[in-house]
C-alpha cells in the first residue's frame, strides 16, 4: 500500500510538470544531493549523507515565474559502535549491541520558482510544498525500533542555473532547508540539502 501511494504521488508531480511544460517551455534537473542534519534529526544521524539524489521539472508560466514537481530519494546512517544501554522500564538491566541508526526520505514536492534574470547565470529563489515519506531505524545488534510515517513538509530553496554549450545543457546548483513537520508518533524531522547537477532546458 505504502509503495502504492509513493508511485500514485509521483505520477501526480510528474503530470502537474508536464502540464506546465505546455504553457511555453521548461527546465528538468538531474541533481546529486548531499545531506546534513539539523535539529531532532541531528541528535539521531548526526553524519552528513553523500548519498542523494533528485529529479525536478519545471515549467515557464511567464518570462521568470516557473511551476512544477520534484521527487527525491535521501540516505542517512550513523554508526555508533558497540554500546550498553540501560532499558528504560526496567533500570537495573542493560543491553550490549552494536548501534547503527538509518533515516530514508523519499520528497514528493509541488515547486514554485522565480528567476532574477538572464544571461550567463540564472539565479532564483524556489519553495517545496508536499509531503515526505520517512523510514527510521533504530538497530541494536539484530534488533530495531522501526517507524514509517508521511510528512507535511516544505522547504525554501536558492540556487542557479548556469548554460554552456548550446544552451539549452546547464550546470545547477542549489541549496534547500528541509522541514518534515511532527506527526502523532514522530518528532519534525529537518536537514540542509545542497544540490549540484545538469539541467536540460528547452
């Protein structure tokens, strides 16, 4: 059901940014990104993640206002060693494991973008609205505390798009505040993302 819903969100995203396109022209960008935890999140995976990555469309509905929808798959993990732990309802018993946490996020994100101008560089300021499907492991030895949740979620965004060649190829980079609000049984869970890619412009 879980996966379902993740395929049903994206080819809703994906349709919105194709009718866009329509309106005159757009932006896909391809992006590699790299994740650092902030806040609650930070005091579960503190280590930044290499592993990201990202695919947006963005269509033109005027000369420098772009709408469209981004979906996005990060990995974080920490591995803590071999720890004891004292069992919360239990005090004088304790547990020896070897500790390691994982955070996946799956974004599925309506966008809205405005560029400043054009030329060489095209710089603009964007934000993320939707949601964030959030898988969390807590391991210790082979046991785990598991939790699944979707999020309201949101992030503003800055970034630039620079042409070369032809132009219709650019480099893009980017950087975003990601914000999954709390659910019944989760905290908010936040990260800083900076993007670098190729953009395909037409």
């Amino acid at each position: 059901m879980k996966k379902r819903n993740i395929l049903l969100t994206f080819i809703f995203v994906v349709t919105i940014s194709i009718s866009s396109f329509a309106q005159g022209g757009g932006i896909w960008n391809f992006n590699w990104d790299i994740g650092f935890p902030v806040g609650e999140t930070s005091d579960f995976i503190g280590k930044a993640s290499l592993r990201g990555f990202a695919i947006e469309g963005r269509g033109y509905v005027s000369d420098r206002l772009l709408v469209g929808g981004r979906f996005a798959w990060n990995t974080f993990y920490e591995n803590e060693g071999w720890v004891t732990n004292t069992l919360e309802d239990y005090p004088t018993a304790t547990i020896h494991g070897y500790s390691r946490n994982y955070m996946n996020v799956i974004p599925l994100m309506l966008t809205g973008h405005f560029e400043f101008g054009y030329g060489a560089v095209l710089p603009y300021v964007g934000i993320g609205v939707g949601t964030y499907y959030i898988e969390s492991r807590d391991y210790l030895g082979i046991y785990y505390v598991e939790n699944n949740n979707w999020h309201f979620g949101v992030y503003p965004e800055i970034g630039a798009v620079i042409p070369f060649g032809s132009g219709s190829t650019a480099f893009n980079i980017n950087a975003k505040y990601n914000y999954a609000a709390k659910t019944k049984d989760v905290n908010a869970q936040s990260w800083i993302s900076l993007g670098v890619g190729l953009s395909y412009i037409f």
